[in-house]
C-alpha cells in the first residue's frame, strides 16, 4: 500500500469439483474446475472445465470460459461479461442458446432440435447485472458444426454437411458451408434475422453445383445476406421463416448448354457447345417451393418469369413474361402443367413469331409419331406472325394441336360481326409479283387458310406497297 493511497486488494484462488452459477437464467457449471481473481474492483470466474446439461441434447462441456464483472464498484446494473468455449451436439448448443436472456431459437421460430451434428463454440455475452435489463443483453457467438444433418431447417428436405460455419448475434442467425440438399451440392449461407422486425424471416445466399458435388462447376451465389460481414441484403423484401413456410433463397448460376442440354438442341438456339449462360433464381423453399423469379440467359436465348407448383412439387405453371429465342421469337409464353405423366400445354400469350427464321425441326407426315397419348392444344395469341418476307398475320389467335391441325379463333371484328370470320373460315388466295433476275415478273400463288383470328398484311415485292386487312 503506498502513502496517502487507498489500499490495493487482491484475493485469489484455483478451485475444483466446484459447481459454479455463471447466470442466474442459466444452469449452472458442474465439475469446474478453474480460478477466481479480484483485484483493482475488478472480478473474474474462470473456467478451465466444467459441463453444463442443456434442457435437451446433453451436456455441453466448456473449456477457457470466464464470467467478468470489469468494476465491482458499479451499482444498480453493473455491466458484467460472460465469455465461452464449449463442445457439444448442435441439439444442447442449440438448447443453452434458447435459455433466457438469449431465447435464440424462440426468436427463429425453430426448433432447438433443428439438426444432427457437433458443435464447437466459442463468445462472449454482455449484460448489466440488474433486473428488468433482459432487452440490453449484447450477444455474439461463433463456431462450427460438424456432421450436419436436417429435415427440419428446410421443411421435408435432407439437409447435410461435413462441417457448417456459425454466426450467431442480436440481429441474425448465419449458416454457411458446402453440403448437400436433398442430393444437390450448394456451397453458401442461410441467413436468418432475428432481431426487432426480423419476424423469423429467411434468407439464403449459395453456390449451387452441378453433378451433385458441392463448389463443383455451375456455380452461383445464393442473393439476400443481410449481414455486415460482406453480406448484400438484396432482397430486403424476403418473406417467410421458420420451419412451417421454409427460407426465402436466391440462386444465381453459369450454366453450359454441354451439360444442359443435348448439343442439338443448343445449336437450335445458336450455342456451341461450349457457351455459356446464366440463371437466377429467387423463390422460397419448403414443403411446396416457390420460385418468384426464374431468368435464364445465353446466346441466343433470354427468358425471365416465374414458376407456380402444385402441392407435393408438382408443376403448375411457368410464365415467362418475355422469351426470346433467336431472331425467330419474342413472347410471353406459360408452360401449364397437366398433372403426372401428362404432356404440359404451351400458352403464347402475345408478342412476335418469325417463320422465317425459325428452326423448328422436321415435322410432317412422315415423321415418327411421339409415344402416349397427345398434348392438350397449344393456345396461341400473338401479335404478329411473319410468314415470309412479304406475308404476316396480325392479332393473331388460335388453338392448334400437336399433331398439327388447329382452329383460328374470331378477332374483335368478328367478334363484332358473327356471321364473317370463324364461321366461314374463308380461304383467301394473294398473287404476289417479285421480279426474278430483272428478267420479267412471275406471279405466284399464295393460299393463306384463315378464320378471321388476325388480319393478313401481304406487301407488294415489285411495288413496295403492303395490301392490308384482306
């Protein structure tokens, strides 16, 4: 003690076998073993080993744990500091996370029996040691999971992992990690807000892989990390959470037309073999997933829309708000699922077809008939179909089937006036001149079956001038 200064006080001991009360709202440390220091009005608890046994999962065994009180001094709320390393099933970690001040998982709308695994953690907790304070608890914790397995953070779906890192504070719950789902490799993170306003809420940011292996090829970034570190909060919109309505993800991806689709039908869209696009994809998964948005571009090839499923995954609907195929289409087009087994019906709900571009394969009556039993018809209705150069047909609607035959349906003006259009089908024939090498004209005959379902537009080669409304 030094003269005219207040005395220095220390007291300090190791201890063992002791069972020690680190928080009130928490059991307490059995078989600790450690050392307790005060000095300068500031008190420490360390925990070298010890177990506390979680209300489910077992026991969590800490190791390097303290318990602080900076300045013993403070009354009426001194702030205190709780810091821990503890092992044990990702069940009892999960367990001890949801006990008061924290209720981690409560805050999730998860259960604390969320997945299988090992969990290695490590965080502090800050608190002031008064009560009524349960709102100024400061929590961050960190670590890893090992083994992971889930049906329950994606509601019916298999969930696995060899080692999952973990964030866990006021505002968020963030996974990330390469793993399987329902045998797709992703390689990413699963964000979940809990914070005020975070309502339970979801959100995914991921690689998705191809063949089945995690981070190998097709890979893209799940969007919607709403956190600080590094994260982009793209979809800030994002509904759902918790196990009943499953996560909000995103999936942006490259994919090459090599291993999407045979090289043949890649060439018909004016891709080698070796091109390459994109897809993104946003949506919500769980027992029926969702999909908001699906865009899908590539050389020669663009479509943006969405995917509507039935319950039990089934397709309901596709609708591209726009699909563009080459230089030969752009539409809005639906692909309306049928039910198992039956062929899908194709919807073009407006836009712009170009025969005179378009590859659509062989066709004809000598071609080998498609097995089972026929599509429902396609129905048509677009704005403008080009025949050939000097031939279109506008407004143009009908329902035509796959194997070829079809009805043209009546436009406005038909409709105006029943008696003309669809029900005489009328059959009109246009003579088209075209000089051919400057060497005199030759006419030929073009026969044009129509039931008023649009109006034909056939230009003049020779003079330049379209005839209308024929």
């Amino acid at each position: 003690m030094a003269p005219g200064k207040a005395p220095q006080t220390y007291v300090g001991f190791d201890y063992a076998g002791a069972d020690v009360q680190f928080l009130k709202t928490m059991p307490p440390v059995t078989g600790g073993k450690g050392h307790f220091s005060l000095m300068d009005n500031r008190l420490v608890v360390a925990v070298d080993e010890g177990v506390v046994t979680a209300d489910e999962g077992g026991d969590v065994r800490l190791g390097a744990s303290s318990f602080i009180i900076p300045d013993v001094r403070v009354r009426d709320g001194a702030p205190a500091v709780v810091r821990l390393e503890a092992e044990a099933s990702v069940t009892a970690a999960l367990s001890l996370l949801n006990r008061a001040p924290l209720n981690v998982m409560d805050k999730a709308n998860l259960p604390v029996d969320l997945a299988g695994g090992r969990a290695a953690l490590s965080g502090q907790i800050a608190l002031p040691l008064k009560k009524g304070s349960k709102d100024k608890v400061v929590f961050d914790v960190s670590g890893k999971l090992r083994d992971v397995s889930s049906s329950v953070l994606v509601k019916g779906r298999a969930l696995s992992a060899p080692e999952i890192d973990v964030v866990v504070d006021n505002d968020r719950v963030i996974l990330t990690g390469a793993g399987e789902l329902d045998g797709a490799g992703f390689d990413g993170s699963f964000v979940l807000p809990i914070g005020a306003g975070g309502n339970g809420r979801g959100a995914g940011d991921s690689r998705v892989a191809r063949g089945g292996q995690p981070g190998s090829g097709g890979a893209g970034r799940l969007r919607d990390r709403p956190a600080a570190r590094d994260c982009r909060g793209a979809d800030k919109g994002a509904t759902g959470g918790g196990p009943a309505e499953g996560p909000r993800a995103g999936v942006r991806s490259a994919i090459r037309s090599a291993g999407a689709a045979p090289v043949g039908a890649a060439t018909e869209l004016g891709q080698t073999p070796a091109s390459a696009g994109k897809l993104r994809v946003t949506g919500q998964l769980g027992a029926t997933p969702r999909v908001d948005r699906l865009a899908i571009s590539g050389p020669g090839l663009s479509a943006e829309g969405a995917v509507r499923l039935r319950e039990g995954g089934a397709l309901d609907r596709l609708s591209f708000d726009r699909l563009r195929a080459g230089e030969w289409l752009d539409a809005a087009v639906d692909i309306v699922g049928q039910g198992a087994g039956k062929p899908v019906q194709v919807v073009l709900r407006g836009g712009v077809l170009d025969m005179r571009q378009a590859d659509l394969g062989s066709g004809g009556g000598g071609g080998a008939q498609a097995s089972g039993p026929p599509g429902p018809p396609m129905q048509v209705r677009l704005d403008r179909l080009q025949i050939t150069d000097t031939i279109a047909l506008t407004d143009l609607r009908g329902n035509f089937g796959t194997a070829g035959a079809g009805r043209f349906l009546p436009g406005p003006a038909e409709r105006r006036h029943p008696g003309r259009g669809a029900d005489r089908a009328a059959e009109r024939t246009f003579r088209r001149a075209a000089d051919i090498g400057g060497c005199g004209r030759s006419v030929a005959r073009r026969r044009v079956a129509a039931a008023g379902g649009g109006r034909a537009i056939v230009a003049d080669a020779a003079a330049g001038g379209d005839r209308r409304g024929l």
